[in-house]
C-alpha cells in the first residue's frame, strides 16, 4: 500500500466540473485540481469515457492531488458521450475522441490558470488516446506519458491476437456496452439528465458488432495504430507496462519506433499504475511522473533522461501457481532498444522432442490438440486478482508437441521478444497455433514463460489472410510477448506447441493437425548477457499517493469466482471469469453504485463449433432522488461460416423497466 502523503508543496483547489466547449458545441465535463496561489502552471490531461464522477473518482484522487500539490493543474476528462459530457459515443478510439482531445487540449492551454503547455497521462484507454493524440501533434501537448496501452489495435489489443479472435473481444465489448447507457448525474448536468440518458439507451450498441466485422488488419484497425507512422509522434513519450499486463510489448516497439525523445519501464506489475499494485515491488511513480514532467515542461534537469533508456524487472524464476502478489527479480538497463548487447540464439526443435543447438535430421511430427488445451492459461489481460495467472503446465503440454533442452550449464536470461520460425503442413484450410515458452524445473513443474499466437492464414500479413493448402509445407514466424526471465542452472527451456488453446483464442471451424517439420524449425530467443552496471541503477523512491476519496465497500452477495468445470460424461468445460463485482457508497456525493459481472466460457471437447462466451452484467446507481439500473445479458456462438452475437438489454428507473432492446446478428467468419 502506497504511503499517504497529508502535506504538499502546495495547498490544492479541486473545482468538482468544469464543461470544455467543442466547436460544435457539446461539452465535456471534467473534474479540475490546481495549485493554489501557484500562477498559470502547466496542465496534465487524463481522458477517459470511466465517468470521473463516480467510476473512477476515488482512484482519480489519489494521483491528481498528489500532482496538483506538487505545482501542475490536473484535468480528468470524460469523453463525448459518457459520464457527465454531452453527445454519443459510438466506439473506442474514433477520430471523433481524438478531435475533441486536440481540441481540449487547445482550451485547456488557453485558461487562465495555465501557462500554455499540456501532458497527456493515462493507462489503458488514456494511455491509448495519448499516442493517438500525440500523433495529431496539437501545439499544446507537449510529452505524454501512457501506460498499459499499446501502438497495434489490430495485432496487440484485446481484439484479435497473432489473427486468432481473442477471448477478451466479446467480454470487453459486454463491459462497454453496461457503461454506455449509464446516466448522467443531475446535480452536474441538471434538468438535462434524463433526456442525456434516453439518448444513451437508444444510442447504445454492442461494440462487438463493429469489431467482427474487421477480422483482418484493415482501415478500421489502422485508424489510431499509432504503429502505422511512428514519425508522426515527434514529442517526449514515457511508455510504461508490466510483464502480467497484455500490454507489456507495446514498450519496447514505441522504443524501437519512435525517433523523439523517449523512455521504457517495465515492472513486474499487472494492469495498474506503477505505485498502486497487486503484483509488488511497488515504485514511487507519481515521483517518476513529477522527474519527467519537471524536466520536459518546467525545465529542470531531474537527471530522468540520463538514466537508461530501457529499465525493465528482470523476473526470477517461480513455481507454477495461480496467483503472484510479489514477484522476485531485480531492476536492470539498456542504454539503447533494440539493444546491440543482446544474444539471439537458436534453439532447433529436434525429432524426439529435444531443442537444441544443433538442428537435427528432418522428420515429421503431428499435432491435433483436443480443446481443453489453454485450460491452464490464466487471463488474457491481467489486474492481478486470485488465479489470473497460468497454472502447471503440464497438464496443457499434455496435448501438445513439446520440446525440451537439456538441464541447463549456467543461468539464462533472456530479454525481448522471442521468435519460433516454423515449418509445418496442415490438413485443413484453416488451422492456427499457440506456442508457449516454458521453465521446467528439476522435479519435473513447468512455469509459463511468455506465449504467442498465430491464425495460420495469417502467416503472410494480417491484411491479406489465405488458405492453407492441405498438404503443401508452409513457413511461419509466430512471436512470442517479449519477456525478462532468468532461467537457474539445472532448469530446461520447454517449447510447447498446440493447435487448440481454449477460451483465449476461439477454435477453428475444424480440428487441425499440424505437421512440424524437426530440425527446420527453430527458436530465437534474445539472451541478455550479465551487465555490472545494473547495480548502479537509481533506486525508485517508495510509493505515495494522496488520500482518496471517501469510499464505504459493502459486501457483494454474488461473488463469483474463477472456477473451471469439466462434465465428464458430455465433455463439456466451462470457464468461469469474474467480471466488475463491488458495491461502492461514496458518502461524499450520495451515491452508491453496485456491479455485479460475469463472462463464461464453455466448449465440448472434440467440437470447436460448440465454443461460446456468455456475459451477464448489471450495474445500479444510486442517487438520493433516483435509482437507474442496466441489466444486459449476452451470448456469443459461432457455426462454420458465421458468428452469431445475441444481446438483450433491460434499463430500469426506481426498479421500472423503462427501456428494452434484443440484438441477433449473424457475422461472416473470415477466414478465423
């Protein structure tokens, strides 16, 4: 737990909203913390549609104050269409959020209270909008700092990962989609509310529908992938992730891509802010933040940009287990990424399952890997709750190829993104792999690694899908989330291959088997050579935060819980996963809001068009006048050649119905 700090350099003012005019004249609502006494200072802008009133009020706190005292105006702003702002939203990263942004941006630098120059702060979404808005180059902004976000929308969101739909598509689209029709608070926007919330009912769709009908990398995705021209961010970035993020490999290719002045920092850390995590060691952040924003905007030499330019956790080997809240290892640097220090070696995946060296005499081995393979996966996107993380891998290299080195002479670290070039045939059209990179222990516990996917139709591009020809040998690159582990002398490196891995990527229409040409395929993995000068690194500060705001946690009589549960007659699997649970009183502002959520996955072995995803969530509000509540449940599914996406949505006032809608949508599959 972060330290509370009580004092600060200066006494803060908190101005509950403010409204910023659009051009077209709609106006976003945002909360304002400014140093008092303190003149035009510069401004740090966080944009996102989490409703700053009450989503994400006591979490806001805890940062904004802790900047605004340290001497910077802190805006948090809701996007178009959510919150306390006015107008619609239509979906995640539009150019319209982008234009708007620009146009904050050029308000928020015009006020009084500012002295011209703005940050961009943000993780996950606003960390997302800061790249895309960076790239808009609005005179104003002048460094962003993002956080658990990503440069690929297509190829590294939650959408789509290496082709194969992901998991976290329909799930994330069914969290969307019990915000969007959320009301606005009266005593923010007045009489206005109610016909600001009816306008959300009707306006509100599942997103989900817009992203399968992008299967591929197309405009769609392109629009806000940063990665499409890196030169068009020419400010300061600080990009920051942690290894139990999905995010994580987004750092090192904005090091790599980016020509302006820039930093990495990888933690241990899940999906959270660097001084407030689940998964320790903590740093002091909001100092990390305080260095970089004195340096770029206030120009004072804090020493930040003569540090390396990449810092990541260099992780120490663990036993396998569901769950991490302290993750050993040590900070270590690279001056420069790609760094010329480190090793690619190869490792060949040889007949009799070794990996090797040396590549060995070509021969042909199968796979067909029943679907409850994946089943010790974990998340996808991790916070770092109870079981988000992959357990023994054994049980999953049950169906799948293996290969395994000798126990190794001394220790091995690795830095980077490694790389499997394979070699293989197929006998049906479409087939995709998952492969995992794994640390075997001595008594026979396999750790996962890191881990890659690939839609085999994709081994060309995302833009241009094709066929496999049954039969025909095809070559494949599948990369790997790049990753800072050690490996101890005495471990092996496993290399574990399978066709199926249920429920983080759906199944192809049809079971596949693979045949791996060995000793033509190989490994690349990135070996980091020891470095004496990581003894040296500063050391972070410990965290501190301000104190949040007032919050009473009530119990949740709906509690769910990771669970899997196999029929052993039907063969049917169901994996449960627990979605936004709480019940929040914010005595502060009289509300209380209560969530309750769940996504499930279910499929039969032996038929991948059995595979579905079912989403229930409710979330209620609480207001001294009134009670609003959204109830929606929904139910993914999928034939040979269509998805099909059913949604119902009930919204009720005071325990009323007063709004219903049903969707059943039929989707070509495109080649997934």
């Amino acid at each position: 737990m972060p330290t509370i700090r009580e004092s600060f350099p200066h006494e803060i003012e908190i101005i509950e909203n403010i409204f910023v005019p659009m051009p077209d004249g709609t106006r976003l609502a945002a909360k304002l913390w400014r140093p008092k006494g303190a003149g035009p200072v510069p401004a740090i802008l966080e944009y996102l549609p989490y409703r700053k009133r009450e989503g994400t009020r006591g979490r806001d706190q805890k940062a904004h104050a802790w900047l605004s005292g340290h001497g910077y105006a802190c805006v948090r702003l809701d996007i178009r269409g959510t919150g306390d702002s006015e107008g619609l939203i239509d979906d995640e990263y539009t150019l319209q959020e982008q234009v708007d942004g620009c146009d904050a941006i050029a308000w928020i630098a015009a006020q009084d209270w500012c002295d011209g120059q703005v940050a961009m702060y943000g993780i996950s979404w606003g960390g997302f909008n800061g790249l895309q808005i960076a790239a808009r180059q609005p005179p104003a902004l002048k460094t962003i700092i993002t956080v658990g976000s990503t440069d690929d929308r297509y190829a590294t969101d939650v959408h789509y990962i290496g082709g194969c739909l992901s998991k976290d598509n329909f799930d994330w689209s069914a969290t969307m989609f019990a915000s969007n029709d959320l009301p606005p608070d009266p005593e923010i926007v007045g009489d206005a509310w109610r016909g600001m919330w009816r306008a959300r009912m009707e306006h509100n769709r599942p997103w989900i529908l817009n992203w399968l009908a992008h299967q591929r990398r197309d405009s769609y995705w392109q629009q806000g992938s940063v990665c499409e021209d890196f030169s068009k961010i020419t400010i300061p970035v600080y990009a920051v992730s942690g290894w139990a993020d999905n995010y994580s490999e987004a750092v090192p290719r904005l090091l790599a891509g980016l020509s302006s002045p820039r930093l990495g920092l990888v933690g241990p850390w899940a999906h959270s802010f660097p001084h407030d995590v689940t998964v320790k060691p903590a740093i002091g952040w909001l100092q990390e933040v305080l260095r970089w924003c004195d340096y770029w905007m206030k120009g004072r030499d804090t020493g930040i940009m003569d540090e390396p330019m990449y810092r990541v956790w260099m992780q120490e080997s663990v036993a396998p287990q569901s769950c991490y809240h302290d993750r050993r290892g040590r900070w270590v640097g690279e001056s420069a990424w790609p760094s010329p220090r480190i090793e690619h070696r190869a490792f060949h995946l040889n007949a009799g399952g070794t990996l090797d060296p040396a590549s060995g005499a070509a021969a042909d081995l199968a796979i067909n890997s029943p679907l409850w393979v994946g089943l010790g996966a974990g998340e996808v996107g991790r916070y770092g709750g109870d079981a988000d993380w992959p357990t023994d891998q054994r049980e999953d290299d049950g169906g799948s190829l293996v290969f395994v080195t000798d126990p190794l002479p001394e220790r091995t670290e690795i830095l980077g993104a490694p790389h499997l070039h394979l070699r293989f045939s197929s006998d049906k059209p479409l087939a995709l792999v998952a492969v995992r990179l794994n640390d075997v222990r001595p008594d026979g516990r396999s750790t996962r690694v890191t881990v890659g996917f690939l839609n085999l139709t994709h081994r060309e591009s995302h833009e241009s899908p094709a066929e496999l020809v049954p039969g025909h040998v095809h070559d494949a690159v599948v990369d790997l989330d790049d990753i800072a582990h050690a490996f101890p002398a005495g471990h092996r490196i496993a290399v574990a291959l399978s066709t199926t891995y249920w429920p983080i990527c759906w199944p192809s229409p049809e079971l596949a088997t693979l045949t791996v040409r060995a000793g033509e395929s190989w490994l690349d993995l990135p070996v980091r050579p020891a470095d004496p000068a990581d003894a040296g690194l500063r050391a972070f500060d410990p965290p501190e935060m301000a104190a949040p705001t007032p919050v009473i946690d009530h119990p949740v009589d709906t509690a769910h819980r990771r669970a899997i549960r196999r029929d052993l007659l039907t063969g049917e699997m169901t994996v449960d996963f627990p979605r936004w649970t709480y019940a929040h009183e914010m005595p502060d502002i009289g509300q209380t809001v209560t969530s309750d959520a769940l996504a499930c996955y279910s499929i039969t072995d032996g038929d991948p068009l059995s595979a579905r995803c079912e989403t229930e969530a409710n979330v209620v509000i609480r207001r001294k006048d009134t009670t609003t509540g959204h109830h929606s449940t929904g139910r993914l599914t999928a034939d040979a050649t269509h998805f099909r996406v059913e949604m119902q949505l009930r919204v009720t006032e005071n325990g009323e119905t007063v709004f219903e809608r049903q969707w059943d949508e039929r989707i070509a599959r495109d080649l997934v």
